[in-house]
C-alpha cells in the first residue's frame, strides 16, 4: 500500500503542517511524515521527531533523509496529537497538533486473536468459503438430493419432475381405458334394452298432440298412449 505523505515545514523553531490530514484512531502503516527544513540552523544535524499521541505517550523516531513512518502508537486512540521535532539537546520546535477521530469500529468489533488485517481478511474468506460450501450443499440437496440424507432422495425437484413426466406418459394410455370402459357400459345397457326379436325397445319417442307416441319395432308397430281424464291409456297400433 502507498503510504500518504503528511509535510511538515520547519524554520528555525517553528513546525508546522502544510495542510490538514483526516485520521482515525487504530490505523496503521498510514502515513509517513515528511519535513522540510528552511533554515540552515538544522543543517548537518541528526534530527529527531516526536509523536506525542492523545494519552500523552511519546513515541521519538529518527530522520533518514529527513522522513520517517509515524508510529502505529500515534493513533491508538481519538483525540489531539502532536508533532514536535529536534536535534540533540538545543533544537526544539514546537508542537503542531494533529487530530485523530473515532473510528467507525473498534477492536471489539474484530476478532479478538486476529493479528492484524490482513489476518482478519483470511478469517473473513474462510468463512464466507464456509457458507458457499453450506448453501451450495442445500442447494443440492433440494435439487437432486444427497446420499447421505435418504429423505431427500424423495423429496427434491428431480424426483418430482420425474413423477410428472411418468404421469404425463401416462395420460394418453388412461384416456383409452377410459374411452374402453364407456364403450363397455353402453354396450351393457344397449343389451338391456333390447326385447326378445333383438330390437331396441322405445328408441323413438314422437309427440302427436294429444298423444305421446312411443315407437318400439319401427318397421311394424306403434305403441299409443292417450290420456283419459286421470288415466294413461296405452293400445298397439299397427301402421297398415
């Protein structure tokens, strides 16, 4: 990751920050600080800074090439910070504040063993591989269903599109048998209805106002019916 550069301009005893940064408590390996000297009174001096953090614990750190890391230390917690540099026991600027905000977590938020980030990072992917392989695995199941769980061997999709298409094959072999047995019951109730000489019995019914008139050998007899008062009377008519 590139470190972001925070520039500090120095001149004689005076530090201060060329423009104001935005930190957070926690971070790390953020930033690294940068120190311009426009004074010959620094020259050919080791230097030193000074992180000082919110609880007031001084971190020092040596310049090479007049940069260095801030410290981790810097942003333990929330609060003002400050940057102060010098060299040996008679260079002494002053302090210029940094101010450090809340972070959108804390430590409690992450696992608690976890080293560092990139640590946390692993612990996330391996979980998430976890999951992928749980849910992956039920999809299967209600799928086609798992060997090693015999209810699902019934009870999945597979199975029941299986059952459909069984019974869909099924229909056309129904629909004859059902036609068969139609054809087997009119045949039984023709059958019945037939008299001794083979013929039908009163398949043709005819209105000759005022008689109801009930055909039963078409080719030689009538059946007539007339009514009388409360009566039905009934005589057989030949045709002549």
């Amino acid at each position: 990751m590139i470190k972001q550069e925070v520039i500090f301009n120095v001149k004689n005893l005076k530090i201060s920050k060329t423009e104001n940064i935005f930190a957070t408590e926690g971070i790390k390996n953020v930033f690294t600080a940068v120190f311009q000297f426009h004074s010959t009174d620094w020259d050919g001096l080791a230097k030193t800074a000074v992180f000082e953090n919110a609880e007031g614990t001084k971190e020092p750190k040596l310049l090479e090439e007049d940069r260095c890391d801030i410290p981790d230390s810097f942003f333990k917690t929330s609060g003002v910070c400050y940057v102060s540099v010098m060299a040996g026991d008679f260079m002494v600027t002053n302090k210029v504040a940094i101010i450090v905000v809340n972070a959108g977590y804390t430590s409690g938020d992450t696992v608690a063993e976890a080293k560092n980030y990139f640590e946390q990072i692993l612990r996330y992917f391996d979980a998430t591989n976890m999951n992928v392989q749980k849910y992956g695995k039920l999809a299967e199941r209600f799928a086609v269903g798992l060997a090693e769980d015999p209810e699902s061997l019934m009870d999945n999709a597979k199975y029941y599109a299986h059952q459909a298409e069984q019974a869909v094959m099924g229909i056309p072999g129904q629909v004859e048998d059902a036609k068969n047995d139609i054809d087997a019951y009119v045949k039984e109730k023709e059958a019945d209805l037939k008299g001794e000489d083979g013929n039908v019995c009163f398949v043709e019914f005819r209105i000759q106002p005022p008689c109801l008139l009930m055909r039963n050998n078409p080719e030689e007899t009538d059946i007539e019916f007339r009514l009388n008062g409360s009566k039905l009377e009934y005589k057989w008519r030949d045709r002549g």
